[in-house]
C-alpha cells in the first residue's frame, strides 16, 4: 500500500490513540496494527494523527510497514481540540443488552469527561462479566474519542452502588438527578446559578430512581431535574441532559 494521498482514501486524515507516547519513533503491534493496516487501510507514506489520551497531539507519517508491524514517526507537535472547560461526569444506570455501549460512544462524542456505570435497586441489567463488559466499554470510549477528534482518554469507571456514587455527587459544583414527576426545569436551574467546573449527572433506570435514592441525592445536594414533558429512555436521558448542560454553557459551539 503506497502512494496513498498523505490523508488518507477519504481525504480526512486519520486518528489513532496510543498511550505512552515517548520520543519521535512509535511502534504499532497486535490491535493498533491491525487498525492502521486493516481497519484504516493506511500504508508507507499516509500521514495521521495520533494522540496520547492525556492532552497531547501530533502528526505523524508511516515510515515503514509489513504483516508485523507498522512504523510511525512523529513529525510535528499540533494543537488539539480543545476539552470542554465544564467537566460533566454522567452516572448511568446500566441498562439492559447493549444500550450502555451506545451511552458511552454518544458521551463521550459529545464531550462528557467521565462516565460511572450506576447500580441502582430497580437496575435490571446484569452485572455477571463485568471485567469483560468494563474493558469492552473502555474500548468502546477509546474509539470515539479517536473518532470525535478528542486528545484526553475518557474515563469509564467500574460500576458502582448508588451509596458509593454519593460522595462523589456531593463533590461536584453542580450535581443534577432527572427524575419524573414533582421536579425543577433544568433550564431554570442552570439560569439560576453562576457557572460551575463541574457537573454531575445522575440516570436512573427504566423504573426511575427508587424514593431512598432520591432522598439520598437530596441530602447530598443534588437538583432533582426535568426533562420535558415526554418520558425518555434510559440510555437517552443522560445524553439528552448532558447535551442540553454543554450547550448552555458554550461547550458544544
């Protein structure tokens, strides 16, 4: 494979994420070589960009390749895209089948920085496999953050109980709970508070928080919000508010 336009077949030029990165010589193997050759079909002389899921980005060129492995070489440091400054951490209910894959894709494309698998007590979603499903998901996160041109590794945290989520609630600037029936309208609560740096964002289930989940997101600060007159899925709810939080303060223009 050679000859190839410096962006690629499409003309947009690639991006792959490694982390690790040191010096101007990368050697890729295993999976980062099947992707580059396989999935990108990329070959000598096709430039990219690659960055180290911690802030840095660069563009480099394949400088040799075969059925082992591919060589990068770094040619320049580039400036990327910038992170939202609002850091909104999304805690989700896992939901059934595969619906939380397309959650984490979805956040993180959208600019969420961190999302945490959320077991509540009407959690129906099993949780047998889990190392195999969390490494999934991380991968999951990984692609879209090469994919929506993001230079930071999104985090997707181990599940965790409702009970352990609290504190981590309670130490956001601004921690909402969308949850139906006697609650505020997002949009009012966001109008009515300075801008925060960070934003928690708790879903419930397809049966809703429990009334003792609720009073401990009360307790521990959290605005019980609406959002809007139709009832949402799930695996819709946290990407609709994120959303709507990223726009209202400037994240998404």
């Amino acid at each position: 494979m050679t000859g190839l336009p410096s962006c690629g077949k499409r003309g947009k030029m690639r991006r792959l994420l490694i982390e690790g990165i040191t010096g101007d010589a990368v050697a890729l193997t295993g999976e980062q070589h099947h992707r580059v050759t396989r999935v990108l079909r990329l070959g000598r002389g096709d430039k990219l960009r690659i960055t180290d899921g911690r802030g840095a980005e660069y563009e480099a060129v394949i400088e040799a390749i075969d059925r082992i492995q591919a060589l990068l070489r770094i040619e320049r440091r580039v400036e990327p895209v910038p992170e939202p400054e609002v850091k909104v951490t999304v805690f989700q209910s896992v939901p059934r089948g595969d619906a939380m894959e397309r959650v984490i894709q979805k956040c993180v494309e959208i600019g969420v920085a961190e999302i945490v698998p959320l077991i509540t007590r009407r959690t129906v979603a099993r949780t047998r496999g889990e190392g195999t499903k969390l490494a999934r998901w991380r991968k999951i996160a990984l692609h879209a953050v090469e994919q929506s041109g993001r230079a930071w590794l999104v985090p997707v945290a181990e599940p965790v109980m409702v009970e352990a989520a609290i504190p981590q609630l309670a130490s956001c600037d601004l921690a909402l709970a969308p949850h139906y029936g006697l609650a505020e309208s997002l949009h009012g609560v966001l109008e009515a508070r300075a801008r925060p740096q960070s934003v928690a964002i708790a879903i419930g289930p397809e049966g809703g928080f429990s009334t003792e989940e609720i009073e401990q997101f009360i307790a521990a600060g959290a605005r019980i919000i609406s959002l809007g007159p139709r009832i949402l899925r799930s695996e819709t709810a946290g990407l609709v508010a994120a959303t709507i939080v990223l726009h209202h303060y400037g994240e998404m223009e």
